[in-house]
C-alpha cells in the first residue's frame, strides 16, 4: 500500500479496537440484518401458510406433521458438529499464532478448513437426495425456504472457506516473510476472519431448528 | 438565545484534557510507519494511467469517478424522463429517433428513471463522492480506513450501473415494474427485470463496503483533539447515512434473493396461490405473499428516503455556516436530532402500505412513528432557518443553492404529512400527489443542495473557481422550472389522476380539469434542461479556464478540508502535516478578539489556555 493507514493493527486508545476488527463487526451488523430479513420473511410466510410443511412424507402418501418427516435430522446433526468442531479450530488457529507456532496453526486452519469441505458434502447429499425424489425449491413454500435458506448460508461456508484457503496457503507470506508488525497483522487478520467463521457457525445454530425442528 | 458552541467553557477545557491520549500514542505510530519507511519510497514514482484514475485507493480520486459517474447517470434519468413528459403532453405524439413510445418502452423508462435517480444518481453523488472526498478531509484523516475496499465498492457501483444500462438492450427491454418493483407483477416480468435484480445486488454490495468504511473511518481515523462534537455537521450526517445504509440495506438484499428464487428456481415467495394472468393460471406452488416483498422493500426504502436527504442536509449546514459568517445555531441540538431521526426511520416503513389493509392498529402504530419522525426533521431544519439569523449572508453561488434548498425541502416535508396519515393517505395514494411530494423532497431538495456541494467543493477539487454568472443562471433556472415541474403534480394528485399513467389520464374524465398542466409541467423540464446547460459548460470549462484560487482556504472556512489541506490536497496522503484539532467546527465571528474565523486546527494562544488548563488540573 502507499500510505500507512493508523490503526490498521494497534488498537486507537480511546476506541479500543482496530480498524478491521470495527470493520467486521460492522459487516456482521449488516448480515444480521440479512439474516434477520430471511428469518422474518420465513415467520411471516409460515404464519400465512395453511399447514407447515404441507407436503407428503417422502415415498408415502401420509402429509407428513413435521418438518423432521421429510428433512434428514441425523445429517443435519452431524453437520451442527462439524461446524462446531470448525469454530473450534479455528480459535485454536488464532491461538497458535498468538503462541508464535506456525506449524500448530496451518494444521489447525487446515483442519478448519476440511471440516467446512465436509460440511458442504454433507450438504450436497442432503441436497441430492431430495433432487432424488423429485423435490425442487419450485415444490412447495417450504421446500422453497428450506434450499433458499440454507442455500445463501452454503454460499457463506464458501465464501469462508475462499478466505481462510488464502490465509491458509498464499496469505502466508505476510508470516513466514515478515517482521514482527506484519506478524501482528496476520495474527489480526485470522482473529477477523475467525469472526466471521464464527458466524457463519452461528447462522447454522439457528437455521437448525428453525427449518428441520420446528 | 444564541446556543452557539465557544471554546472557553470548562467542559470544553475538560475536553481538551481528554486529547492528550490520542496524542500519546503518536510515537508509537511513527515507530509502525518506519517500519515501512522502505516500502514507502519505492512508491512514490509515478503511477501508470490505470492506477491512478481507474484502480486508485486515493478516496479523493475514488470521490471523482463516484462523482462524474453519478452526474452522468442523473443526467440520464433525467433524460428518461424528458421523454416520458414528451409523450405525457401529447399522448402518441411522435419523438424524434424514437418513434411514438409504446406502453411497454413507456414503463421501462418510469421503472429505470427511479432506479437511477435513486441508486445510481444521488446516493452515489451524495455518499459516494462528497462523502469519499470530504469525510476524510474534515476529520483530518489520510484517507478512508479501507482503501482497497473502497475501490472495490466503486467497481461494485460502476458494474452495477453497466448491468442495469445492459437491460435495455434484452430481449423486451429493461425492468418494467417500477423502481418498487412490487411483485407479483415483477416476478412474472420479462428478463430486464432478473437484470434489474442482479444489477441491484451489485449496487446493494457497493453501498455496504462503502457504509463499513465510512463508519470505520469517521470512529477510528479522526485527528488529535477531533471529539464527535467537534465533527462538522456534514460527518454526522454522513455517519448516521452509513449507518442506514448498513442495516437497511441487507433486507432488499434478502428480498432481492427471495425474488430471484421466485424468476429463476421457480419458487413462490411472492406469489399466491390462484394466480391467473393475461397466459391463463400460473403454474407455480403457491402460497407466498406479494405484501412480503412490500414490507422488505419498503423497511429498506424508507430509510433510504433519510439516505437521500442527511447528506443533503449536511452540504447545507456547511456552506450556512460558512456563508452567514456564524456558528450553526443549535449544533448538538441538530447532531442530537440527525440520531434520533436515523433510529425512527427504520420504524415508519408502513406507512407506504396503508392501502394494503394492514388493520388499524398497525396503521396506528406506523402513524404515530410517522409523526414523530418529522420532529427531528423539522428541528434540523428549523435551525438552519434561524442560522440566517443576524448572520453577515455572503450570496455565494452556493449559498444560493443551499438557501434554494430550505424552502424547497419544507415544501417535500410538509406535502409528507398527508400521506403519513391513513385518513389522508387512503384517497391520496397512488395519485400525482404522491410524485409531486417526493420529488419536492428529493429534486428541488436534495439535488439543489447537491448542487450546493459542486460549487462549494469544486475549487477544492480542481484548484480553480466556477463561473458566478453562470452558476447564478443555473441557480434561477433550476428553482423555478423544478417547481414548474412539480408543483402541478400536486394539484392534479388531489384531483385524483393516477401516477405510471401510459396517457397522463388522458382517457378518465376527472382529469381532464387537470389535464391541461401536462403541457405546463413538460415544458418547464424541457427549460430545466435548457437551465442546465450553463452548468454543464461551465463544469467544464471551469477546468481549464476557471480563475484560479488565491489561497489555499478559498472561501474563508473553519473546517478541516479548508484549512488544514493545500488546495487542492496532495495526492495520497490530503495533508502536508496531519492536523491536530483544537476548537469546534464552526468558529466564525468569535466574540473575543478581532478575528472574522479561527479555523479547527489552529491551536490557542500559548499562555491563556495553558494556564487554564494547568489550573483546572
């Protein structure tokens, strides 16, 4: 960059913080708000519907009551823990970088990284097997909001696993070429891009119930 | 009576004390910037063409291309419209190229010239680059927190802008639902309408990056001794703009989303069941809600209205200031009411919808809001009233604009009333009456205090003066033909004529007492464009051929972006030497000493202050 813009790693005094921790915790303020719009138009649908999931249980010709009839429960689960165990790795990433080992956290990123790889093909599984038996976004409402929720959140674990692929291997450079500000840096710059994990992470914990529980 | 902020109270004083902590932490920094001292000379060789105008991190220059960006595409929608009033004075008429507008092209252009105006003309004009340029400036800072991020959120607005241009050119044309784009129409319209839609989604991604930046920028960059209360009007209005546009913005992103779904997965989100169309039923679930969209919609737009006219607001206090040669009266009072205001409107989304048969008491709830909401506004914009109060006025060129701007926008707000009230609103919606008041709002409004910005900041930018005369033919000209344009819409909305008519109401026999002002309104915007002309030759050739600035300070001003900062600033980095702030923004006439003003950053008088503070410790 050509200038040195102040507090791009230590924290302003009398704010507290850095630039980009302020800057994430904003961009998270706005995908709430994203979120919190897809949640509340899933409310206001749902309310406005006349049976929740409305639809036959799959190769039967029972309406199924729950959302747990037609949607894999288990898979789900599974998927919760291995976000879970992601957010995990994550920390503990962050935290090798703060106790200066390098090789501890491009495992641990590594780790963090796979399991988000496993998450999505989890996810591809659940998807298939509903294509399997013929049922689209296009079948019904809640069908609709089932893949369109969980598709945006998808598009998320992606959009992660893009960033922390580039902290993982090019991103490196920062440490292993620089001084001890650039380090400073890159240990910043994991803690921002473990927030938005973290998120990402938090936005399933609540898709979770919300579509396949209640 | 007079509340005007001086620099010799004790809880001023006790401010001051307060600064010394930024201060401390200054050789700290400059340890960090040696670190990179060696970077730092490799770059300061010349830039190629790419980076420096198109690919640049500098917000200045990134201020200009959001800028003449913005003003191309305003003069666009404007173009737009100069066709719509063409056919609206003689239904069928023929236009020249053209041909006679068919209904269809006659949407097109109602549903872009909204989408325009609004994204891609002034929000972009008035956050994107007066914010960019001037925001930095005024808090003494070196540039925006993000640099490279607000380089993307350009590109985000430029491609933005190139796919909603692109959708004119698909099979049957651009979006042609109206800038509401309110489905179920939309979501059964052609393919202008997905462009529409992706083109939003770049727009919407291009004003987040910009609003985290901003507020990033105004919390974490301002100078030793900036305090929030000695930010300029301007920053705060600003400030609070980014913060709208960060939480109401994500909402249409979601709708947005769900809309897509709707035209390319074949969901229904917003479609109920049953639907039949010109094609027979549509073969879709079912089950989703056109009233959905509305609410997203309008939980964002709503705010947006604020979006459009704080950072208006904010350009007006500016030049008041400077030109009444005296503090804003009620500063904090104003700073207090701009908050307040950006909290209420994102609680007063439906008072759009009162037609939709929300039931009474959520209309009363979303009145009561309404109401409140003018509160803020009007103590903002009263105070600008009483700033002219005992003020010395320099009729400056953009005086004129900002003083053009307080009547102007009393006439939007006060026109708002009705239509914040279910009784009034109920025979009002959907007419004439609806257009004329927020266009009263944003075009005579907002785009007056614009234009305000352009005369004030152009010799910042350029170095060099516009021309008075014609900046004071474009003032006239702009006043009274805008109000030719729009106050008739008035009365031929409480006539009862419907807006997005093909024919003007041509064909409905209440409008024809009113229908005769067509002829009036068309001709008044085609001499509003005539009343352009001197602007935009003298934009030009002001570049070139414009007087030259005497001093750096051109017009006598106390903030930052004036007095601390050569004229115009230098190239990556605005300031010779990074400023420290010693006073509060508008110490114009102050009434000790002989000074007519003392600007922000100059520091007071050694032995006085000193002793006083030494005593207070």
């Amino acid at each position: 960059m050509d200038l040195q813009i102040p507090y791009e790693v230590i924290p302003r005094r009398d704010t507290g913080v850095n630039n980009a921790k302020l800057g994430i915790w904003l961009f998270l303020a706005s995908e709430v708000m994203l979120f919190g719009g897809l949640f509340a138009a899933y409310i206001f649908l749902r309310m406005g519907a006349e049976a929740w999931p409305g639809m036959m249980i799959p190769d039967t010709t029972t309406m199924a009551e729950r959302a747990d009839q037609v949607l894999s429960v288990p898979l789900a689960t599974l998927n919760t823990m291995i976000l879970i165990a992601s957010s995990v790795t994550m920390v503990m990433s962050w935290a090798s970088l703060k106790l200066n080992d390098f090789k501890k956290y491009k495992l641990y990123m590594g780790l963090t990284i796979l399991l988000a790889f496993g998450f999505l093909i989890v996810k591809a599984f659940e998807y298939g097997s509903k294509f399997g038996h013929d049922l689209f976004p296009s079948t019904n409402m809640f069908l609709a909001v089932y893949f369109v929720l969980t598709g945006l959140h998808a598009i998320h674990v992606t959009g992660g696993i893009i960033v922390n692929a580039y902290f993982w291997g090019p991103g490196t450079k920062m440490w292993t070429q620089g001084n001890d500000h650039d380090k400073a840096h890159f240990t910043n710059r994991i803690e921002v891009a473990g927030l938005y994990w973290h998120f990402v992470d938090l936005v399933w914990i609540f898709l979770f119930p919300t579509i396949y529980l209640l | 009576m007079e509340e005007s902020p001086q620099g010799s109270t004790p809880q001023d004083q006790h401010q001051t004390n307060g600064e010394q902590q930024p201060l401390d932490e200054a050789p700290e920094a400059h340890a960090v910037e040696h670190a990179h001292d060696d970077h730092h000379h490799d770059h300061h060789h010349e830039e190629g063409f790419w980076r420096k105008y198109w690919f640049s991190t500098d917000h200045k220059v990134i201020g200009i291309q959001y800028g003449i960006t913005a003003l191309f595409f305003l003069f666009f929608g404007f173009c737009l419209m100069l066709l719509m009033r063409w056919q609206l004075a003689s239904p069928g008429a023929t236009i020249p190229i053209l041909g006679a507008l068919t209904p269809e092209l006659y949407n097109q252009f109602g549903a872009m010239h909204g989408t325009i105006m609004v994204f891609m003309g002034i929000v972009p004009l008035a956050v994107g680059a007066f914010g960019n340029y001037v925001v930095p400036l005024q808090i003494g800072a070196i540039d925006m927190a993000f640099p490279r991020l607000n380089m993307a959120s350009y590109h985000f607005f430029f491609w933005g802008g190139i796919v909603m241009m692109a959708s004119f050119f698909v099979p049957e044309g651009a979006a042609k639902a109206g800038w509401t784009s309110y489905p179920p129409l939309a979501d059964i319209e052609t393919m202008g309408q997905t462009m529409w839609l992706f083109g939003m989604v770049l727009l919407i991604t291009s004003s987040l990056l910009g609003a985290i930046n901003f507020i990033t920028t105004i919390i974490q960059l301002r100078a030793d001794g900036m305090t929030f209360f000695r930010m300029p009007f301007f920053v705060w209005a600003q400030f609070i703009t980014a913060f709208l546009l960060l939480l109401a913005f994500p909402p249409l992103e979601a709708a947005g989303f769900l809309q897509l779904a709707d035209r390319l997965l074949g969901t229904s989100f917003f479609l109920p069941s049953g639907l039949v169309t010109a094609d027979g039923p549509l073969e879709v679930a079912g089950g989703g809600s056109p009233l959905l969209w509305q609410h997203l919609f309008w939980f964002l737009a709503h705010p947006e209205v604020y979006v459009l006219i704080l950072p208006a607001m904010g350009i007006v206090a500016e030049i008041i200031a400077n030109n009444t040669r005296k503090p804003l009266w009620g500063y904090k009072l104003m700073v207090y009411s701009v908050i307040f205001l950006g909290f209420m409107s994102f609680i007063v989304w439906a008072h759009h919808m009162f037609i939709t048969g929300m039931g009474t008491a959520i209309s009363a709830f979303f009145q009561v809001t309404t109401m409140i909401i003018s509160i803020p506004s009007v103590i903002i914009l009263s105070a600008l009233f009483i700033s002219l109060w005992g003020g010395s006025i320099r009729f400056t060129v953009p005086m004129l604009f900002a003083l053009g701007f307080l009547p102007m926008f009393g006439i939007g707000g006060l026109t708002g009333l009705p239509l914040g009230l279910a009784p009034t609103d109920i025979p009002l919606h959907d007419t004439y009456y609806v257009i004329g008041h927020f266009h009263y709002v944003v075009a005579p409004g907002t785009i007056l205090a614009l234009f305000a910005g352009v005369y004030y900041w152009y010799p910042k930018v350029t170095g060099r003066e516009m021309n008075d005369l014609l900046g004071k033919i474009h003032f006239w000209g702009s006043l009274i033909f805008m109000n030719g344009v729009f106050f008739p819409m008035l009365i031929q909305g409480m006539a009862g004529v419907s807006r997005r008519l093909f024919d003007g109401g041509l064909t409905y026999s209440f409008s024809e007492p009113v229908f005769h002002y067509n002829s009036f309104m068309s001709i008044s915007a085609f001499l509003l464009a005539v009343a352009q002309i001197p602007f935009i030759i003298n934009f030009f050739w002001s570049l070139k051929k414009g007087k030259k600035v005497e001093k750096d300070n051109h017009w006598d001003a106390t903030t930052l972006e004036w007095s601390a900062t050569p004229t115009p600033p230098v190239p990556h980095g605005n300031f010779i030497h990074v400023p420290s702030v010693y006073r509060d923004p508008y110490e114009y006439s102050p009434p000790t000493g002989g000074r007519e003003f003392i600007p922000q950053d100059e520091p007071p008088p050694k032995e006085t202050e000193t002793e006083t503070i030494e005593a207070d410790a």
